[in-house]
C-alpha cells in the first residue's frame, strides 16, 4: 500500500480508479481503503485468515482486495462464473474462513456494513497456513491437471517489482476488458495502482467496438488491454479505428500475423503483443512496429533475463528452438500445495514455462508453443505452432489449432483445427495439399473445418475440446 | 459398412500417402469395381509411405494398422478385407 499512498501524497487529484459512475482520485483511495479494511473487521476478517472473494462488480473488488491486503488477511477471487464444485475445491486447498459478496449490488462507493455479505465456512482454521511468510498473499489460479488449477502466491511487493518492468513504457489511464475475476487482468489492474496510472473499468457489452471506442475516447484511454476472444471479434467491426496514441495490449496466448494486422487496420495501429504467465508476470512485450511474419513477442522486458536451454539446460544459439526459461525481480517461487511441480518448474534461480521457443539474432523472443504439446511422430519433432502459423497465413483460415492423435504405432500423429472465414467454401483435401506442400513430413494428417473455436474465457483454445471432436469423427462412410 | 466405401477409402489413402502409381494405375478401375486387385509390389511403395498409408488409416477409421501388419498384407483386396474385418 506504500506506493499507492505515496502517489497519494505526489499526485491528489489524479484518478486511480475510474468506471462509468464513479471517479476516485488517488488522494481519496487510502482513506475509501482504510474505511473498507474497518468494514472487513467489523465482519469478522482479521490477519492471516484466507478470505474468497465472490464479487463480479470490478470498482468494489478492487476496493474489497486493497482492503484486504492493508488488513493483511490472503486472498483468493472465486469467479462468481463457476462451479459450486470448483469453487468448494479451491477453498478446501486454501483453508478459505470467509467468503465475501455484495449482498445488494454495488450501490455507492461510500458502501455500508450492510452492502456485504460474509459467509463463515465451517471447518476453516482463522490462522495463517504459511507461517514463514508474513506478507499477505494473493492466490491466482493457473492451468493445471486434473487434480485441478495450479494454484500461484504472490505478495504486493512481487506485484510492485513487475509493475517496474514497465518502466518506459508511459501509459497513463489503463483500461482492461476482461472481467476482475481473471486473475491476470485483476494483476495489470492492481500494478496499474502500484505504477501511479489510472484504472478504468468497462461495464457495457464488450462485444460492440463502437461502444468501447466510444468509451475509450471519452475517458482519454491510452492503453487498453484485451484478450485474443476480444480482439477476434472486435476486429471484424471496422470504422472506429482508435487515434494512434491509444495502444491495445493482447497476449497470454499465440497471436497470428493475420490478427495483428486486422487490430491495427480496425482497431488501433499501436498494437502491444506480449507474453508472460501467472508465475513470472509479464516476460517480454513488442513494440507496435515489431510486428511481422515472424510472429515475434518482442524482446524481454526490464528486470527479465531469457534463456533458451537444450534438454541438459544449456543454453544455445540463436535461431534454435529450445525450452525458454526466465529469471528476474518479481516471480513467484512456487505453487501452493505442490511441491512436485514446483520443483520441476522452478529450478536454481529460473522459472521454466513449459514453453519453447527461440530468441532472433536481434534479441527478440519467438514463442513455438507448448513444451508438452510438442509432438513426436516416429521421431520427427513437430510444433503445433509451426502448423497453426502455416495454416493462419492462408487467406481462407481465421484461426487454426495443432493437436496430437495419440498412437501406439507412431507417437503423435499431428492434425489441425480450422476456423474459416465467413462464406469460404474451401475443403479439408483442398487445405490438406496446401499444407503438404508448405510443411512436408510435418503437415497435419488430419484437418477438421469447425463453426467456432472453442475457447476459454480468455481466449485460449482448448485443444482438448477439440481432440474429443476428432475421436467422434472417426469412421469409413 | 460398403465394400466399394472401403475400396474408395483405399484409393484415398493412397492418394494421401503420396503414391502417384494409384492414380493411373490400369487396376484402379476394376478394383473399385470389386473385379480385379492391385498388388503392393506393383505399386512399389516405400517405407515412408507404408508409414503414411497406416497413419491415414489410423487417423480416419481409429484402426490400427502397423507397417509390419500391413507388409503382410498382398493386395489392395487384401487391405479392404482387412478393415472390413475391423470395422
């Protein structure tokens, strides 16, 4: 809370966070701060007690998780989104004591004891599970397996040295589409705070472009961030391309040539492409005229150092494809309650995330996909990321996602999934030649055209998802 | 599931597996006919596409066909009688 308190002192009167009905300048955060922290006490939180937060409306979670951090209790978003299942798993994992909700909405910022509802869950222990670290944490959720999410820690202080990766890159009011209960824009928005910018939330239909640009324009919007479901659809509504001194920052997942160059001709020309993850932050970010058929994620960012490591972690030459690994200030240094993967991930001083990748003799970091997706058939090494790149250069394809047939005779057979555009007529034999020509021995042996991509709430493509709709398509007609 | 389905399926898959000596062969016809068939040897395919014919197989029935599995197997009517068998 010392940063935002110092920009408190500095700057009174500029917005910290901003929505349609509300401005709170940074001057008036710390007392609106200190005011919940009483609220949350006079509930029944105290220090050390893990508290779930089950609050959908954005202004009133970030106010509820500063207050929560200033009362140094650990906190977890539970996405109002999900699954009573999901949701009582996470909290058994983290001994959660106390979910807060809204009980009525959000009806002023000046909220009342009366606006939240705190339920007790039975059985929690009020005590602190991580006895060794005295700062108050704050879990986010990550891809994990079928024993469920990988569940990352981090503190304010880990949040505060990735906000200084950002050091030269001079944004001043930040807006992020996706919902507060993703953890990672609930992160851009809290090191928002932490780096003295303004944080404006988005309540209207994320669909429409026109309204976003609308709300952009009059809230002088320089930054705004968005996911690859976004950018997807709100790039195919041209006519309110944003001025060029406000950027769109997309990333956490592959974005294709094609995707870029359809956001800086509808959406705005000053395109940010990064790549980082829950456990290191944000590792490298382009500049807007980085952009090309390479597919770049730009070079790393202040504070982060890159490697490209063979199977023995050695690092080799640029150009090669290896394993990317990553060390620097503000990464966390494992997952709650495993050990297992902690140590696989986390490895003398570096983070390994499971991805590969290369670095350009000029430093900037390409990303070849997953570590894990990458597919061996009969001992030739294929990337998904190389099929789905020669794929989404093809004029017809809007978007394309490499998978593995799994076989016993051959390893991974790879086979891809396409979206088209609206109205292409073109066939699977017809994409199945273009491939063959453009990657020999590494060409899908199967291609499946699909209405939709499934996707999750970020945008990522579920491959699983995919593969199950391969398996239902298997037949001589 | 039809003989001539499976039949066509075989000339496809061949097609897939870069065999250009199906496509003009002089049993082509005869044999998607159910009146002649077409030795492997004639059609004189390598180890790599031996690999693809099974890989295409696999990926578009499930069936599980080896290189080995499939260099005992004579024929394009001996191959239909195979997946026949499977399916």
């Amino acid at each position: 809370m010392g940063k935002i308190n110092g920009f408190a002192q500095l700057y009174p009167a500029r917005e910290a966070l901003v929505d349609e009905r509300y401005s709170i300048s940074f001057g008036e955060l710390p007392p609106l701060i200190h005011k919940y922290e009483q609220y949350l006490c006079e509930l029944g939180i105290s220090p050390n007690c893990t508290v779930g937060l089950s609050i959908s409306e954005q202004l009133p979670h970030v106010l509820v998780c500063l207050a929560l951090l200033k009362l140094r209790a650990h906190q977890v978003t539970l996405d109002t989104r999900e699954s009573p299942q999901y949701i009582t798993t996470i909290c058994d994992r983290l001994d959660v004591s106390r979910i807060i909700r809204l009980a009525d909405g959000f009806n002023s910022v000046a909220a009342g004891l009366r606006d939240f509802d705190v339920t007790i869950r039975e059985g929690a222990t009020v005590e602190p599970f991580l006895q060794h670290d005295r700062d108050p944490l704050i879990f986010a959720m990550t891809s994990g397996t079928t024993q469920g999410p990988r569940i990352v820690p981090y503190t304010e202080h880990i949040l505060a040295r990735q906000a200084m990766r950002y050091d030269g890159f001079n944004f001043d009011r930040v807006l992020a589409l996706p919902s507060i209960q993703h953890d990672t824009p609930k992160r851009l928005r809290l090191m928002s705070l932490f780096r003295g910018e303004t944080s404006l939330f988005y309540r209207g239909n994320t669909s429409t472009w026109r309204d976003i640009a609308q709300f952009v324009a009059e809230k002088n919007v320089d930054f705004l961030r968005i996911t690859i479901l976004n950018a997807i659809t709100l790039s195919k509504q041209p006519g309110h391309r944003l001025a060029p001194t406000t950027s769109i920052d997309i990333g956490s997942t592959h974005i294709s040539i094609g995707l870029r160059k359809l956001i800086q001709k509808n959406l705005s020309e000053t395109l940010y492409v990064h790549y980082g993850s829950t456990e290191s932050g944000r590792i490298a970010m382009t500049t807007p005229d980085e952009h090309d058929e390479r597919e770049c994620v730009g070079q790393p960012l202040k504070g982060v150092t890159v490697e490209i490591v063979d199977g023995h972690g050695v690092p080799i030459p640029a150009g090669q494809i290896g394993e990317i690994r990553v060390r620097g200030e503000g990464m966390v240094s494992g997952y709650h309650d495993d050990l297992e993967e902690s140590a696989r991930r986390f490895r003398d001083g570096w983070y390994y995330p499971g991805d590969l990748g290369s670095i350009t003799v000029d430093g900037k970091l390409i990303v070849s996909g997953r570590k894990d997706d990458m597919m061996i058939l009969n001992g030739f090494n294929i990337y998904p990321a190389e099929i789905e790149r020669a794929f989404e250069r093809h004029p017809e394809v809007v978007a394309a996602a490499a998978f593995p047939i799994r076989s016993r005779s051959h390893g991974e057979i790879p086979a891809v999934a396409v979206e088209l555009k609206q109205g292409s007529k073109i066939t699977e034999q017809a994409l199945m030649r273009y491939s063959r020509e453009r990657l020999g021995i590494r060409c899908p042996r199967k291609v499946i055209i699909v209405d939709r991509m499934p996707r999750n709430a970020l945008g990522k493509v579920s491959t699983k998802k995919i593969a199950a709709m391969a398996k239902g398509n298997l037949a001589i007609p | 599931m039809k003989q001539n389905n499976i039949r066509q399926f075989i000339l496809d898959a061949l097609e897939q597996a870069s065999v250009p000596s199906i496509r003009d062969h002089e049993g082509r016809a005869a044999f998607l006919d159910g009146k002649g068939d077409v030795n492997f040897d004639a059609l004189e395919l390598d180890s790599l596409a031996r690999m693809e014919l099974c890989i295409y197989i696999e990926v578009n029935t499930g069936i599980e066909l080896t290189p080995d599995q499939l260099d005992k197997i004579k024929s394009l009517e001996g191959l239909a009688r195979a997946l026949a068998a499977y399916t």
